[in-house]
C-alpha cells in the first residue's frame, strides 16, 4: 500500500533507536550545561519573512513552505540560529547563553544511509552578547571537542578559518566586492569536489583565470596550525587589512584552544568557507576520520570527508536584522548534528549485538492460576504506588510460561508470583528472572525486598 | 517591525518555563515508565494521505499543509495516534505500549490565556494489541489518575462514557445510522454549549423533535457512577445489543478503576461524547476543577468545564485502515494535553515567586586582578574536565563586583578566585555566593573540596 511510508527523508524512530538516540542528547546536554547554558524552544515555523534572506541563494531553495491557507505566510524552520537571533532581538536580551536541541527541515536529496536526511535535530550551542576577542569562539570549539571526545567515536579534526581572512584572500587576488559570497559559496564546496571543478566555477562566475589561480594557490596550501605564522610574514598579504586582521585573530584562537586543551584537533584550513551568508568571523568544522570518501570520478585520489558532524561560527550582524535600530548583538554558536553520530552508534550496537532496553520495568506480577486476574490487578497497583515499575498480562487467564518468556525477553529482573497459596499466607513469591531462584517473601516486606534486590541483581 | 513576532497561536519558552516545562516532563515520563511502555518517535509531518479522512470533517479542516513544492504532498500531524496507528500498520506490529511526547499542530482560534495553540505538545500513552475486556482500559484512566495527582494541581474528574453505548442509544431514540457520526459530534459540543442549542443543531442535521428529546432525557441524565445499574435497569433500552454491551463494558470498567484506586475520580456521563472519528470504545476526558468556565451568554447559569487536559478512548479499526488485509489490531491510547497544565504551573510559580534556576552552574571562575584571562580559562577548563559545571566572564579584565553579582543574580553557589597570590600557593580562594564566607584550597584539593561543599552547602 503507497500509504504506508513515512515522507521522502524522513524516518520514524524505533525504540531501540531512541534509547541510543537518548544517550547522545545525554552526553551533549550535559557538555552544554557543564558550560552553563541554559534552555529555549521556539516554534517549529516561522514567518516566512524571518527565515527570508539569511540563508543564501542555495539555503532558501531548500526550505519547507506551509501552503496559504488564509493568515499568515509560515515557512519550517531551516535551522536554530536564525529563530535564535530572532528571540534575542524579540526580547531585547543584550547576553545569553542557551542551547536548543530540536529538528530542522530542509528540502535537500536525501542520503539516509550516509546519515543525511529532510527532517533531522540539531543541537546548538549559542553565546550572544559581547565578550572579548575568541574567548568565546574558543569555547565553542572547546564544546564540539569535548562531545566528539565524550561520544568515542573515532579521531576527529576540527577545521578552523575566518571570513575576514577569506575577504581579505579574495580582495589581495582581484575579486571585486560583489562577488566575495559567490565566490566562498564556491570555495566551500572545496571538500565535495576538486579544484578544477570550482575553478571551473569561479570563471563562470565572471572571475579572470588570474584572480582564481591567485586564489587556488591560497586554498591548497596544506592544511596546518604552522600556516597561521608563515601566513603572517606575507608581506604582501599583510598590506590586506582584512586579511591581517583575520590572521590575528586565528593566532589567538589557536592560542586558546591550546589552554583548552583542545588544540590537538584543531587544524587551520583556508579551504574552508561553510555555506551560510550569516557567518562574519571565525568558522569552524568538525570532520570524524574514518567517515571520509573518496571523490566520485577518482577512488585513488584525493580524499574528502562528507563526515562534517558539528560546525558553526561568528554571526555578528544575524541579531541586527531584526532590530529597528540595527542594535548588535554580537553572537558565535556551534551546531551538532546528530544523524551521522547515531547511525555510527547504531550500526556499532548492532555489530557488538548489544541488548539494549528500550523498557524499564522492574516487575511482572504473574499467576499460575486461573482467576488471579484481580489479585494481579491489585498487587500491581500496589507496587505502582510505591514508585516500582511493573506490568502484569492483559489476559484474564494468561499461561505461567507465557509470563516468564515475557519477562525474559523483555529483560524484566523480577517475576511476582501470586496463588492461592500465596494469598493465603499473605505472601508473594519473587522469582529471579536470570537465576531462576524463587524466594517466598512477606506481603509487608515486598516493597523493600523488591528494592534491594533492583540493586543488587547478584545477591 | 512586523517581523518580531511567532506565527499566531504559537510561542517561544524561555529558560524559565523550560524549566517547569522539563518538570512535567519528568513526572509525565516516569509514570509512563512506572507502566512498562517503550517511547517511539515520528516525523512531524506524514503524507497528507495517512492524515485524510481520519478526524472527521470538523478535525480535517483544522490540518496545516505544506506548499506543493514538487514531490509528496504532506501535512503537518494533527495527533499522535494517526501516526502511530500508522507505524503499528507499516511495521506489521502485532502489540506495543509506547508513550510519544511531541508536538502537534491544529489551526484552530487560538486562545492562548486558556491554554490553547495552534502548536502543541501532546504525551501520549498508548497500548496496541490482543486484551481483555477493559483491563488496558482501565489501565489508561489510572494513568492519568496517577499523573495529575503527581502533578497535585488540584481535584480533577475523569469523565468516562462508551462509543456503543452512544450508539445503541441513538438507535434507540431512533436516530438513523448514517446519522450517527454527526449526532455524537453534536452531542460533544454539550461541554461548551446549552442543551437548547445542542438540540437545535440536531434538528437541523434532520432528526425530529422527538428523537431529539430523548436524546436530550438521556444526556442531560445526572453524571454518577449509579447510573450505570439504573440503566441496566432500564428494559426498554436493555432491547438495544450496543447499548448493553456498553453499559456492561461500563460497569466492568469501574469495577477494575476502583481495583487501581481511581474510581475517587471517575464519573460517568452519557453526555461525553468526544470529537474524533476513530473511537469505537470507551472514551473518558479529564477536567480539572476551578479551570471551569462559564458558558458565555449567561455568566449565571450552567458552568461548563474548558479544562479539558487528557483525553483518550479505544480506537479498534484505525489501524486496520493502514493495513493490506484489513489486520485488525484493538488499540486504547490516552493523550495528556501540557499546556493548560503548564499554564496553571507558571501562573503558581510567579504567584509564589519561586526562583527558578535556568543554569546548573556550580563555579564561577573569577579574578580581582588584571591579566588573569589565561589562568581564569586554564581552572575553568580543569574543573570542566573534572565533571565540574563552571564558567567565567568573557571580558579580559572584568571587575571583581561585577563577577560577585553574576554569581548571586544567577544563583551559582561558589566563585573560585585566583589571583597572584593563589597562583605562588598554588591554591585557589573559593568563595561561598551566600554566605560570602572564603576559604583558601590547594589546587590538589580543588576538585574534591567543590563536590563536598555542592553536596553539603550549608556546611
């Protein structure tokens, strides 16, 4: 039946995928609030007005559009910085510090099995507010260091650059103003494709092939924390204020994440420019090695990651263009994005066939006899009132096996025996699912005896 | 500026009432943990098909579309039982208890001081699969006995009532089949409208007059639990199959509330009738009292309950209509609506001037001296890795009282000072933000020393 799907890149999330997708925001919650974070939510749609004009050309082709249906004109929220910087100017806040965790939209070509898809969270971590040169900046890159190291899953690199850095680049090789976003959209699409296909790009975006080679020289320097210094005795591309500046400003970056601790996986790159128009200062992307492909045409050449995991910047001018009086709010934030780091640790808990509970109860009240269904009833209300988790069969007259299997397929540590006996005696027999033991025990003592024996499954 | 608002009927959480949010959260996931359900997650849209013709034509109207952009037509859920009705049918799952917390969307009039939004969050606690008779039933209404006692917002009353009791006594009163639908949705609007008016929208759907005044004996019969009996009594009605096979199911199902220690809050009345299309069982709806309203043009008279906060009943075919061979899996789900709860929480908080904490910080990191940015930034970075939550100022030489007073405003129990002296001992100055009392710690002890004095404050 054609009804039976979920739409084109999305998924639904099964209970062991939740329970694993549940660790993830455990350990990236407790990161953004080591660093003192607190919490908001905004609205899954925004007026179609705020999202217009702060994601670039290639950005508003993908967002969702809710159809006209009288009202107003509302559209899905692309990501969480601009709602953000959309709250921050709504409620006049001049310093925050929150994170956001929540799904964003975008109407992209999916590739479910490399972990990109239409409806997918993100968790952002955001400082608005002034703050002295990269303290802030570094923290943020402390922050994805800190998750990636907390989540094990494998190496990873955190590329670093500056906007100002790539104007001044783009300035000192002959690009005309107009053109410096056009021509880092290109740039950025370095770690997808190979040069001479952005150069390629670059002169049909109206560049003279001088400008571009200029250019090429620059973005495929190698990569390395060393080229910030030798970048800074270029004397020619010091006359470049922005480029100067820029240079700086990454010296003093790297300065802190070495305090961090973080410096190990940062790494200089000039080749990177990240896509959103909203970006004015450093950027920042996080790649997992190991998740790294090959470019399409050549498996033997050139490697690129399509494992970006995390990746934000400095937005200082995103809050201004929802004040009246253009008042700054200067931010910087990260973003994680949680798709890729779950399918790794789903394929891992299958590859390691780890049981993974997607229930917690502590009990099942079971009967070997018939007519018990209300006894069942009552002694599990009884353990529900005292704050034990337990279950019982939805049948009048259920099968002692039936019980059991239940309670060892689903993992439930202890069975409640109840029987006439029992009743009689005003007792209850605990029987322990993995050892099979059974002890006889007190109605009055079965509460604590449960307790305990949750807390010490071996005794 | 225009563009400074959320789409009407929706709003942003701030860090506060996140936090009370999380809170409900809290109690509303335990409990539904404390009954062994296993949690699932669905996309916030599904195809437009999966949503038709399963809310009525009163439900229908009120779905967000998305613009027809190329590829499927999708809609925004409305619920949560669609979907997951949907995803019981897709996976072929023969039982399941799941609970799912998300929000849903409705382009209803928004009454926002009342708690109602066009995007909302429902928790849904839902039982799929082979029961008997009312034991699951009886399950869901304890339920949300045990969350709004939790919650303790005041008394509450669990109204309850049965689809084919409905039923039976619209044949009875000699309402035709194909008018059934149409008159039970007539006859939920008794909680917000007269029965004048209730009786007049019957007549016009085409019932005589006197249909519609029996109709009108029964549902305006006192609301009690004696009733049942009393109707079971009734020979007349006792002819009709769907009516003795409702009031028996009714009376079965009391029997087994007040087995679970709910029956204090149940009460039956013929008048509930809920709104949606898919119920084919019992129905029950929970109000909480002094959130009545009365009913507007006579503030006099009648007082009608607006503080509907749960809702649920069995819904047997709906997933049946997912499925190929017409697999029939019963269902009974009930759904807690959180914002009116939440409403009534933030209104006691601010009445009582809780100060709510927005941050889990426990350190400050601070200097009354200048140039200690590096060293601020290197403790900060050891107690973080620690497991210690801990920040400092941004600012390169931020004044000692303005840290102080980031410290009290944000309720952050200890500032750990350093300055040159701290730095020759090797220790650390930790201040108590309450008792303003300091203590001098060798940075050895550091770690240790803050865990004890977050654990014992007092001390």
């Amino acid at each position: 039946m054609s009804l039976l799907k979920t739409p084109k890149g999305t998924r639904d999330f099964s209970p062991k995928q939740m329970a694993i997708r549940e660790g993830v925001f455990k350990v990236i919650t407790e990161c953004f609030k080591r660093h003192g974070a607190e919490t908001i939510d905004t609205p899954v749609f925004e007026l179609r007005e705020t999202l217009k004009g702060k994601y670039g050309s290639e950005g508003s082709k993908l967002i969702y559009d809710l159809e006209d249906q009288g009202g107003e004109l509302l559209s899905l929220r692309y990501d969480l910085t601009v709602p953000f910087a959309r709250y921050i100017a709504m409620n006049k806040i001049s310093s925050m510090k929150r994170y956001h965790i929540a799904k964003v939209y975008r109407r992209d070509n999916p590739a479910m099995t490399r972990g990109r898809y239409r409806e997918f969270y993100q968790c952002d971590f955001d400082i608005a507010g002034p703050a002295d040169p990269m303290i802030t900046d570094a923290e943020c890159i402390k922050i994805v260091h800190e998750i990636l190291s907390d989540l094990k899953l494998g190496n990873f690199v955190i590329k670093v650059n500056h906007r100002r850095l790539l104007d001044g680049l783009f300035e000192f090789c002959g690009v005309p103003e107009d053109k410096f976003k056009t021509i880092c959209a290109a740039v950025d699409k370095l770690d997808k494709a190979f040069w001479k296909d952005v150069r390629q790009e670059m002169i049909a975006k109206g560049l003279d092939e001088k400008t571009v080679d200029k250019i090429g020289e620059y973005v495929q320097l190698p990569r390395s924390n060393d080229l910030v210094e030798k970048l800074l005795n270029d004397k020619d591309l010091m006359q470049c204020q922005a480029a100067k500046e820029g240079l700086e400003g990454m010296k003093l970056l790297l300065k802190y994440c070495d305090i961090f601790g973080a410096i190990d996986k940062v790494r200089f790159d000039l080749s990177l420019a990240r896509g959103l128009d909203y970006y004015t200062g450093v950027i920042y992307e996080a790649v997992l090695e190991g998740a790294e492909l090959t470019k399409s045409s050549d498996p033997s050449q050139e490697q690129i990651g399509v494992g970006s995991v995390a990746g934000g910047g400095r937005y200082d001018e995103l809050v201004g263009m929802f004040s009246a009086k253009d008042t700054k709010v200067p931010c910087v934030g990260v973003s994680i994005g949680i798709e890729r780091l779950f399918s790794i640790m789903e394929a891992r808990a299958e590859q390691q066939n780890e049981a993974i509970r997607t229930v917690e109860t502590e009990v099942l009240v079971a009967s070997a006899q018939e007519n018990m269904l209300e006894e069942r009833l009552k002694l599990c209300n009884y353990l529900w009132e005292n704050g034990i988790k337990a279950e019982f069969s939805y049948k009048r007259d259920p099968k002692p096996l039936d019980q059991f299997q239940h309670a060892e397929k689903s993992s439930i540590p202890l069975v409640a025996i109840i029987g006439d006996k029992e009743l009689k005696e005003e007792s209850v027999t605990l029987r322990n699912t993995k050892t099979r033991k059974e002890v006889s025990v007190p109605r009055a003592d079965l509460v604590k005896t449960v307790k305990d024996m949750i807390k010490s499954p071996e005794s």
